[in-house]
C-alpha cells in the first residue's frame, strides 16, 4: 500500500510529466540511428566485397600470365615478371594491383618443378581498405587478402610417327595464283576454309615433305601418302615422329602434284582429316624447315591443272587435331621470330586450380 | 492529466517523425540506391572478366580478332549477357590489345548507361533530377 502511494505520486510529479514526450523522440530516434548504423555497415561490406572480386580478379589474371610464360622455354624465367605486370594493369579500390600502389602488396611465387605440369603460378593480393562506418567500433580498416593459383598443361611438343600427312603449310604465307589471293592460315580458325596452293606456278603455302628423313625420292613419298590415306597398312615409323624445333625436308613437289592427281589417291584424299605439320614461310623447294605446330584440315575439294595431271590446289576445312603430346616445353628454336610464333600458337595451355594444391 | 501527457506525446512524436521520416526515408532510398551501385558494378566486373578471357582464348586461334571489332562482338560479346546489367554488345569497348608490351594484354571494358541498351534508368528515384549515371569496369588479361 504504500509502495502504491509513492508511485502514483511519482507518476504524478512534474518532472516525471515533464520527460513523457521523450519516449515518443527517443523510439524514432533510435530507429533511425539503427537504421543508419545498419546501413553505414552494409556499405562497409559492399565495399569490402567489391574490392575482393576486383583483387581476385587481378590475382586471377596475373596468375595466368604466369602460367602462360611457361609453356616456352624462352619466357619460363619471366613467369613471375608477366604475373606481377599482368596484375598490375588491373585495378582494385581504384589502384593499380601492385605493391608499388599504397596500402597494397603483391607476392608471386612460381613453380617449376611440379609432377604432370610444366608448373605453377600463384598470385597473392593484399590490399587495406578504409571503412566509414566501422571506424566507430574502432575497426578503421580491413585488410584483404586474396590468392590466387594457376597451372599450365603438359605441352604438345612432339606427333607420333605415322600421324602427319607428308604435306607441311605454312602458317604466315599468303597464297597467289592468277585468280588471286587467298588467306595466310595464322587468320583463319576452327571451321573456317583453308586453301593450299602446293603448284610451283603460284606463290605456295604447301609443299611436301619427307619429315626428318633426308634424301629420299618419289617412291618414299607415294608409299608415305599411300599410309596416310589408309590405302596400304602403315609401317613402324615409315614417316618419323617429329618435335617442334626438327628441321623437316621440304621436296621438290612435282612427283607429289602428279601422284595425288590420280585414282585411288584423288578420290581418297576427298573427307579425309588430314594432320599437316606447319612451318613458317613459303615452303621451300630442297631446303629444310622447323616444324612450328600441326593443323588438321578436313579436304573438301582437290582442284587440277588443265591437263588434269597434276593437282595444284587442296581445299579444306579446319578442324580439331588429333595429336599425341608428349610433356616438356617447347625447346628455344633460337630463332625470335619462330619463338614468336610457336607462343601464339599456344600448344600448351594454362587454368586455375585450387590455392591448395600449390606446391612451391 | 493522463489524456493530457497522452497528447503531449503524441504531438511530440508526429512533430519528430514529421521531421524525421523524410530524412530516415532518404537515407533507406540512398542504400537502396548504393546497393544497385554494387550489385551493377559486381556484374559489370563480372562481365568485363568473361569478355577479356573469352578474348585470350580465341585470339589463339583467331589473331585477327584484335583488328576486327565485329568478330569481337559475334564470338566473345554477344555471348557475355547479363540481365538487366549487360544487354548488348554496344556496352562492350573495341577491346584494346596492347602487343608491344610483355606480356601482350588485353583490355576489355564494359560500361552501364543508365536508360540505353534496354537497361533500367539509373537512380531510379530521382526526385532532385540529378541526371543518368555512367558506371564502368575493366578486365586486363595476357594475351598468350
């Protein structure tokens, strides 16, 4: 009862009247301030997370740079130098992805000594952001810290013997006869027609080829063609296996012109994949070569000279190859411009893979 | 007296909330707002990413894609697409392939403008008439 008595007279003091509106101010008030908190905060996430995917990105990038400086021999010491340039030309929280930028590091290890990989590349970012809102629970700044691994593949360095057609193109040369020109095989791609002009009369992109085997005369070519379009049963190594870098012996072509210009050769060279080993250049008469890579070309069409003895130009699709690799990169040529173009080539190839399955 | 302080708070808090709802109004459009902000920009990184490997790896059978801008927009930009953030192709920059530097790079850029391409208008509340926004990303990758 009397406990009863010294509320309600507390209720009914002046100074307790007094404070009754502020509740009414103080629920808004605290809503909005929640609001404001939770807002500032998510802003502070989204930020973090931004800055994250454009690391990771950044990291993912240089990762397979550095990857991919692996599949030459001649760029393999470089690998670290192309992740760390690679990395740098992206940006994230609107700064280069360097440790030359402020508040950013960037480590690159390499590695290549892995089982089964020409080796590895791993890339790790991290960057210090500033929050806004986090400040006020003292937690001014979040450090982000992101990685990234990349791999490259076994290179294809070498084509079982008995796998290429006797036929070597080029991959830069621009064809001509008097109709016109037709198109260097660098430009074109998978599904596109590739012509090849293999007649002394026009400027070549084809001339056969007897591999790595010198000295050898018509008859080596006809049974080596018989092989390879599957009229006679192939020989162990009739026509030699061959590395990127094997200089390989460009003939004379006449024989070749007139023996594919006949049945059953003609008719069997019609929808049939035929795998080419590439050089660089216009084919050569009596000179070697280094094979730079291999194409296959579905043959669509063989067309004739006037007096249909000799065949002077092959058409074809290109198509997926079917080569057997084998691991290792692919030897200095010594040669700058060949070493250019077997890395646009790019026989090997590179991917992410887990952080975790780095092993340097 | 109760009915009194009743109307006494009451009056109070229509006087507060007359004031402060517009404000806390403003600020959950503001996050709203800055929350499409992220989530553009996420998928314009995401798409700029896509385009620039996409790039690298038909460049390795297709060099001639670094001159030609509408091989460019068949086989790498026509396919990147990301409803209501990357619409068309003519939101993608003419990549720029940088072969004199090692490794060679290329960059692709992809850009939100608010209200073309079929793309919503950005803010979408604009009571102050502030104008269209133009948000853009950028992937750089070796080219190899």
């Amino acid at each position: 009862m009397k406990i009863r008595n010294i509320s309600w007279r507390l209720l009914r003091s002046r100074n307790f009247r007094k404070q009754n509106g502020s509740v009414g101010i103080l629920i808004p008030g605290t809503i909005l301030l929640m609001v404001l908190g939770t807002g500032a905060l998510a802003g502070d996430i989204a930020h973090n997370t931004m800055v994250r995917a454009e690391l990771q990105n950044a990291c993912d990038a240089g990762a397979l740079a550095g990857a991919s400086a692996m599949i030459s021999s001649s760029t393999i010491s470089q690998a670290a130098n192309y992740a760390k340039t690679t990395c740098a030309a992206n940006k994230a929280d609107g700064e280069s992805v360097s440790s030359q930028s402020p508040n950013t590091s960037v480590t690159v290890r390499v590695n290549t000594k892995v089982a089964g990989e020409m080796g590895e590349c791993q890339v790790s970012a991290s960057h210090q952001i500033q929050n806004w809102l986090a400040k006020i629970f003292e937690h001014g700044t979040d450090t982000i810290t992101v990685t990234s691994t990349a791999a490259c593949s076994a290179t294809i360095s070498e084509v079982a013997a008995n796998s290429l057609f006797p036929l070597a193109v080029s991959i830069d040369a621009i064809p001509q006869d008097k109709n016109g020109s037709g198109k260097s095989l660098e430009t074109l791609k998978l599904g596109d027609i590739f012509q090849i002009y293999i007649n002394s009369q026009q400027v070549k992109n084809g001339g056969f080829t007897s591999m790595g085997v010198k000295n050898t005369n018509a008859n080596w070519l006809n049974q080596a063609m018989d092989q390879a379009l599957g009229l006679k049963s192939p020989e162990p190594n009739f026509i030699p296996s061959v590395k990127i870098g094997d200089p390989i012996y460009l003939d004379n072509g006449v024989s070749g012109q007139k023996t594919l210009a006949s049945d059953p050769r003609l008719s069997a060279l019609k929808d049939r994949n035929l795998a080419l080993p590439v050089v660089e250049g216009t084919p050569p008469f009596n000179q070697s070569r280094p094979i730079i890579g291999w194409v296959v070309v579905r043959i669509q069409n063989v067309s004739l000279n006037k007096s249909g003895g000799e065949v002077e130009t092959l058409t074809g699709t290109i198509v997926k190859t079917p080569i057997r690799g084998a691991k290792g990169s692919i030897p200095d040529t010594g040669d700058p411009n060949a070493n250019t173009t077997l890395q646009s080539i790019s026989p090997g190839s590179v991917r992410l893979i887990p952080n975790a399955s780095f092993a340097g | 007296m109760n009915r009194v302080n009743s109307g006494m708070t009451i009056a109070e808090t229509v006087a507060f909330m007359s004031v402060m709802l517009p404000i806390l109004m403003a600020v959950i459009l503001v996050l709203a707002e800055l929350s499409h902000v992220y989530v553009i920009r996420q998928g314009l990184l995401h798409a700029a990413r896509q385009a620039a490997r996409s790039m690298v790896a038909i460049y390795d059978e297709s060099p001639i894609i670094a001159k030609n801008r509408s091989i460019q927009d068949s086989l790498v930009y026509s396919h990147v697409k990301i409803k209501d953030i990357v619409n068309s192709s003519n939101q993608f920059d003419f990549a720029s392939f940088d072969q004199s530097s090692t490794p060679a790079k290329v960059t692709v850029k992809v850009q939100y403008t608010s209200g073309q391409n079929g793309l919503a208008k950005f803010p979408i509340f604009d009571p102050l008439n502030l104008g269209s926004y133009q948000m853009s990303e950028t992937a750089t990758y070796a080219v190899y």
